[in-house]
C-alpha cells in the first residue's frame, strides 16, 4: 500500500511544481533502478538523495522539502 501511496503523493507534487522537476516512476527491479541498494520496496529519490520514507508519503512535508531544494 506504501508504494500506491507515495506514488499518489508524487504525482500530486508533480502537479503543485510541475516543470520545476521531473518525475519518473519505476519498479525497484527495472533498470534504473539497478544501481542503487534500495532495501524496501518504496523509495523516493530527490537529485540522488533517498528522502526519508515518512516524508515521502505526506504530501504537505514532501512540498516543503521540495520547496527548500528549490529555492533560487
């Protein structure tokens, strides 16, 4: 269920910043996916960095992290 649901939660980030990021959505077993160790099977990842899972499912803390990042 984690993973609908960050994947929901994405989406609407992509739509409140949209050309400020790009979003791509895989499974842990497809290629671009392959270098990375991920140990569960939700992830999210920001410019390479694993945000932090309980971020990453709440859309009001993913906007402010993003928002921070984004600055300038």
């Amino acid at each position: 269920m984690s993973c609908k649901k960050a994947i929901g939660v994405a989406e609407d980030i992509k739509e409140i910043f949209g050309e400020k990021i790009d979003l791509g959505i895989y499974t842990t077993d497809s290629e671009e996916a392959r270098e990375y160790n991920f140990r569960s099977s939700t992830n999210v990842l920001f410019e390479d960095e694993l945000i932090p899972f309980e971020v990453s499912l709440d859309k009001d803390r993913l906007k402010d992290f993003l928002s921070e990042r984004l600055k300038g």
